[in-house]
C-alpha cells in the first residue's frame, strides 16, 4: 500500500508525487485519462516557480525547451506606457520569464517522475470515498469496470477544477465571475512585436495578452463578446484596434475560449485530504499565475508531509498548509483580478488615470522595483498573519521570517531532507568555536550551509545582506525562512521553532 495516494496526474499531482518519493515517501498517482495531446493551456513560468521545482531537478531541463523572455510591456491606445524587466531582478539565477507549453512541462514532470521509480495509473477514476480518521477508504474504478477498494493513510487531490474528491467531501467551493469571456489561441505573427517581452496591449475595445513561444508563434489571450469565437479574424481584429505595431496573424494551430471564473475551496485540508492546484483555487489568468500557484501549492505540501510519513515531524505541521497557501492565494488571486479590470477600463479618465500612474511609476523606477518582484511571486512570505510585516518594494530583497531566501532559494530544497537546513554567515569576525557550538546545540542534526565571504557569488551576496556581524538563519527545505536572523551566539532563538517543527 502506498503511504500517499494522489489523485490527479496532471503537473501539480506529478510534482507532488515527485517531491515524495525523492524524499523516499511511496507514492500512488491514479488519473481517469490520459497524457498527450499538444495543447499549450498554461504557458508561463515565472522565477520562483523555477526556484522551487529545482529542488525535483527538472527546473534547467524547462528552461532549456522553453523560450525566455525578458519582461513584460504594457501598452494603452497602442503606446507603450511601462516594462517590467525581469533579467533586471536581483536575487534569482532564474531572471527571466519562461514560455513552455503545459504539455511540454507536464512530459519533463513525468519523466521526472519515472526516473524516480513512480509509474501513473492512468484511465483509473475515484468513485468513493470515506474518511476514517486514521485514513481514507476509497474505491477505484478502471476503465474495463473492474472497482478497486484500496485503503490509503493520506490522499491529495490534484483533480483540477472540477474535483470529484472536492466534491466528495462537500467542500465548499466559492465561486465568483466576472463577466469576462476569453478566446486564447497560438498562431504565427508577422511583424513588428519583440519576441523578448510578454506583450499587454489595453485600450477601449478590450484587451490582448500575446506571448512569444519561440519560431514565430505567440499565444493569444483576447477579451471577446459572448457571441464571438477565437479565430484568426477575432485575434486581427483586436490587435489592430489595441495597436498591435503592424502584427499580422497567421491561421492558429489551437485555439480555444472560455469564460472567467474565479473560485476558492473552503478548505485547503480535510482530515487527511489535501486540496492542491485547481482543486483547491482557480485564479484569473491575467498574468497567468494559475499554475504557478499550484506548483507552489505542491512544494508547501509535500515535504510537510513527508515529514510526517517519515517520522521527523509532527502532525501538526500539515496544519499551516491550508493557512498559508491560502493566505498566499488570496494574495495573488486579488492582485491578478485587478490586474484584469485594469486592463477592461473603457471610461475615458479611468484610462487616462490609469496610464498616468503607470508612466509615473515607470519613470521614478517603482514599477519595476514593485512589479518584478510580484510577477515572479518570489515576495510571497509566510510570516503570520499577525504580525506580518510586508516587505516594501524598495526594501527589496530582504530576509524576514516567512519570506523565501534571497539569492539561492532555488538550492536550499534540492535534498532530500525533510528538516530545515542552518544556513551560517561567518561576518567580518568569523567566530569557529561560537558556530561549533551553534551546531551542537540543535535538536536534530541538520543540513549546514556556511556562506563564502566571496560578494561575486550569490551565498556572498546573502552574506553581506545578513551584515556585518555573524548571523544564522533557519530555512525548510522550500526555501522559506523558519528563523532569522539571529545571532550565532544565541542558540535558543535560532532553535526555538524548530522545537516545535521537529516529533518529540
């Protein structure tokens, strides 16, 4: 019997399973279809969704079939009014935007997947379910009728939007629509449009998001009437009248439409059920931080819960999965939905209002100093709720409790430990026997990582972010700061949280 049952074989369910069994946690993924198909659906990929995929080491593997971009432009009544540069954020290896079609990602995850010994059973659909406190009883059907009664300690559920174990649960699902339909299509573009930028074209008559997918193709995502369809001619038409630069449209390869609706699960845990991706939340995809998030939803998941499977943490950590994916959800939700009624302004001040902001906070530097961030979603912090402290743009990077680590996030959760790891700046006055005893004084052994003095390197960057003075700091193995900064010399606060982490 698997320790882990995950229902679901798209990406967030391979990711979830593939973060398991790197850690040795055995793992079932059952799915009522099948992979292929060449749809494209969710094409971007943003900084710290890389980050964190990392650690399953299949983040490079995206990069190299993918195409990079640089930034994202806006543009109002066809003139450009702001660009937000991500090969200009400071504190990632991954500074750029990558395009990749979901299929693609979806192949690399599977393949990641096999490598690690896991297998997907597919055309097998859950049909029943119970919770019985210590575990779930659930049937199985497969596609010859045959019905499988399997007994399983956890269940995830990456089912998608329409989530039949969601639905067995009778999880809430709080749906809002905002009255937007949109056609979404690739097709080749001749013209004047920098295959380097995601392009945001806004004016009266709608709006248009076109990304470059490298070859000559982009992808489209148009505001339509309910009457329209997503054609060549709808995705002309709209370019020319948002002010395209001359683009001309070729036939698309796929095309599709659909109408936005937003929606939030009641509950992001159930006992021990837990909602992950679209089964948990469905954002607008302005910006398109869908999946994104459910890859972040992913990570959070499974080495909380590998830990608990292993033995190494206590139950009770699974308890900040729903709080803090859903506070980060709702953050990211908000801001992409104003992001779409910005974009649908049509009144003539709200637009000149709009476009002013925008050229002012182009030109003073604050669009970018607060949108890179943002977009890349590597300012997404966990810091209570109560306390929570937002790092300002100009503030930016910085080292917070609950924030992710600057500079190398994307190698703190490469292992495979479920405990976080001592991460150690040496100061101006490195001080051996005080980190001895630092080390000696943890209740666990854990991973220690001693940054370089080095400032050419991104650990020797960390450094001198942390100061002048000896600092430690303890992060899990997603990234994000459990403690810290403290000083080296303080064992009792550097320790404290992970007394509480740790099974006693």
């Amino acid at each position: 019997m698997a320790q882990v049952l995950i229902v679901g074989g798209g990406p967030v369910g391979l990711a979830v399973g593939g973060e398991l069994l790197r850690r040795g946690v055995s793992v079932r993924i059952v799915d009522r279809g099948r992979p292929g198909g060449n749809a494209s659906k969710a094409i971007l990929v943003w900084p710290r969704t890389l980050e964190l995929l990392g650690g399953l080491g299949v983040a490079d593997r995206m990069t190299r079939e993918g195409h990079l971009l640089d930034g994202v432009r806006f543009y109002s009544q066809g003139s450009g009014i702001g660009t937000v540069r991500l090969t200009r954020l400071p504190d990632s290896r991954f500074n750029h935007l990558l395009m990749l079609p979901q299929w693609r990602t979806e192949r690399i995850l599977l393949d990641r997947f096999t490598e690690l010994g896991g297998s997907v059973d597919w055309d097998v659909e859950l049909t029943g379910l119970s919770d019985e406190g210590d575990g779930c009883r659930v049937e199985l059907t497969h596609a010859d009728g045959r019905r499988e009664q399997v007994r399983t300690p956890w269940l995830v559920a990456a089912d998608g939007a329409h989530s039949t174990v969601r639905k067995k649960l009778g999880v809430r699902w709080d749906v809002y629509s905002p009255n937007m339909v949109f056609a979404i299509g690739d097709a080749p573009v001749r013209g004047d449009l920098d295959p380097s930028l995601l392009h945001y074209f806004y004016s009266r008559h709608g709006s248009v998001g076109v990304g470059p997918l490298g070859e000559g193709v982009f992808r489209f995502a148009v505001s339509i009437r309910e009457d329209q369809q997503p054609t060549k001619e709808v995705f002309q038409d709209m370019v020319d009248r948002c002010g395209g630069r001359g683009a001309r449209v070729g036939e698309p390869t796929w095309a599709t439409r659909f109408t936005v609706r937003c929606a939030t699960a009641g509950g992001f845990r159930h006992g021990r059920v837990f909602l992950a991706g679209d089964a948990a939340h469905v954002i607008s995809p302005a910006s398109g931080q869908g999946l994104n998030t459910g890859f972040h939803d992913a990570v959070n998941l499974s080495w909380k819960l590998a830990g608990v499977v292993l033995g190494t943490l206590d139950e009770t950590v699974l308890n900040s999965y729903d709080t803090e994916r859903r506070a980060a959800v709702e953050r990211i939700a908000a801001l992409t939905a104003k992001q779409t009624r910005w974009g649908l302004l049509s009144g003539r001040w709200p637009v000149a209002t709009r476009d002013a902001a925008v050229r002012v906070a182009s030109l003073t530097g604050a669009f970018q100093r607060l949108l890179a961030p943002v977009f890349s979603q590597t300012d997404v912090s966990y810091q209570p709720a109560a306390g929570m402290v937002r790092s300002l743009a100009w503030r930016y990077p910085s080292v917070r409790v609950g924030q992710r680590l600057p500079y190398i996030g994307d190698t703190v959760g490469s292992g495979d430990t479920t405990l976080p790891m001592l991460v150690v700046s040496p100061g101006r006055t490195p001080d051996r026997a005080a980190l001895d005893r630092l080390i000696a004084c943890a209740p666990v052994p854990l991973p220690v990582l001693e940054l370089p003095a080095d400032v050419r390197t991104p650990g020797g960057m960390l450094a001198r972010l942390l100061g002048p003075r000896a600092a430690a700091v303890l992060v899990r193995p997603d990234g994000h700061l459990l403690t810290g900064p403290e000083r080296i010399d303080d064992p009792a606060k550097v320790f404290a949280p992970l007394r509480s982490l740790v099974r006693g």
